[in-house]
C-alpha cells in the first residue's frame, strides 16, 4: 500500500503541531484561582488574559470534565502521588471544546509546603481530529508528537535546580523517581556531538519553532541527538522557555519539553 499521501499529511499535521508545542502555561493557587498565565494559553481557550487573570480555573473545564479536574487539582495539592498529567476538555470562548493536555508541577513555599500549581497546557485537538485520517498519520503522530510521550523538564538557574517528570525520565532510559539528582550542566552530557551534513540540517529545520531566533522570543526548540541511560542514542525535539519564577523575586525559571521524535528523523533523511 502507497502511504505517501498519508506521510505528507502527517508532515504537515507534525509541523502545526510542533509550533505550539510546549505553547502555555497558567498558574493557580491552593483554591484554584488564575494568578497568571501566558498570551499562549489565553489564546487557546479564547480569552483576554487581563480579565482571565483571577477567575476560578476548574470554570474553564467543560461542565462534565470539571468534577474529574477539580478532584485532580486537589490531589496534586494535598502531595498525594497521582499522575500530574491529564487530557481535559476545556472550553472556548465560542463554546467550542479545545482538548487540552495538562501537565502539573507543584511550586513549594520557603517551608516546603505546596503554594502554587503550574500547569503546562499544550492544544491537541486539531492532533487528535486529523490523525484519526488514516493509520499511517496517526502512527506518525503518536510517536512524533507522543500525545501520552512529551515529557517536561524545569531548571532554575540561581539554584541550578534540575528536574523532569516521570514521561521526560523514560525518554532518557531511566525508570520512574529513578533520574540521578544532578546539575544543569551534568545533564547535559546527555546531549550527544552531530555532524551536520546539508540533508540533515535541512531536515533538523524543519522541527524548528518558527519563533526560534527573533530576538523578541523566549522559546528556544532544537533536536537533539540524546545518550539515553543504556547508551543508545536518539533524536529528541528539545523545546525551552523562560518564565519569571513564581515563587523566588527576582529568579527565573526555565521550563521544557522534550519530545521523541527519532523515527520521524530518521523517516525523513531516507526521503
């Protein structure tokens, strides 16, 4: 069977999706009230952010999504050990439903009590719409986007705290709670050495954000070659932004995503 159209759709369908990926954030308190967020997560449920600052985040949950997201955001803050990752319906503007996955990280006070949940919020309803098209796309997209494999990652450069979810530990090979505490700049020897041939780069460009390189973006999104824990290597999509940190004056914080995407790499340098 000739899976060529169904490829350049999922060329297409993974190029759309990979300029929003690591694309908002928002930030709530213990009682679930927006203390923050970026344009990048108005702009996916339709809001001005102005006004969406302090209104009651389990509200832009679709009503039958919102019993199940207000329990999950209260486990997350009682510490219990729940998956901090969740696909919610959440709702536009237009009263259309935006599917949403949320990932959850807990912002700690100076006592080590939780005081603030960030939630990294990445759009994948167009994903999941056209990737249901034909199974040679979907196939693509699942593991190029990895709608259950993008991990996040956070480091804070004044205290070169280095952390990563459970999802960002098995793409670097290591089991989960099992990734050695270590600096920044330890783990960036997993980072492996490429030699850039003209095919390669070209090709590498292509799972580039198109804000990468103006001067007046904080995203950074690169492909990398990784060292996985047993030694093997594979090509991971590398996504970064600068944030303020919310809890520390002063002090940003840098989070990210990474991504596999070594078969699609692999897929489009034999093309």
């Amino acid at each position: 069977m000739d899976y060529s159209e169904s490829i350049d759709e999922a060329k297409v369908i993974i190029d759309q999706a990979m300029r929003d990926a690591i694309a908002g954030y928002v930030v709530i308190n213990l009682g679930g009230v927006v203390l923050s967020s970026n344009q990048a997560f108005c702009a996916m449920l339709g809001h001005d952010m102005p006004s969406f600052h302090g209104t009651d985040f389990k509200q832009c949950f679709r009503e039958n999504y919102r019993g199940l997201a207000a329990d999950w955001l209260a486990e997350i803050q009682s510490g219990a050990d729940v998956n901090l990752r969740q696909l919610s319906g959440l709702l536009h503007a237009d009263g259309s439903t935006r599917m949403i996955d949320l990932n959850a990280s807990i912002d700690k006070d100076e006592r080590g009590l939780p005081a603030r949940v960030v939630l990294a919020a990445w759009d994948v309803t167009e994903i999941l719409s056209r990737g249901s098209r034909t199974k040679a796309a979907k196939n693509m997209l699942e593991l190029a986007l990895g709608v259950n494999r993008i991990g996040t990652w956070e480091h804070v450069p004044d205290t070169g705290e280095f952390t990563m979810d459970a999802t960002a530990e098995t793409l670097f090979g290591y089991a989960k709670g099992t990734y050695p505490k270590r600096s920044f700049t330890e783990h960036l020897q997993h980072h492996m050495p490429i030699a850039l041939d003209e095919k390669l780069r070209d090709v590498l460009a292509a799972f580039t954000h198109p804000d990468e390189g103006r001067k007046e973006s904080t995203l950074t999104v690169k492909v990398r070659l990784i060292r996985q824990a047993d030694g093997t290597a594979s090509w991971m999509r590398i996504g970064e932004r600068i944030i303020d940190h919310p809890v520390l004056l002063g002090a940003k914080k840098v989070i990210g995503t990474v991504q596999d995407v070594d078969t699609e790499v692999k897929a489009f340098i034999k093309l």
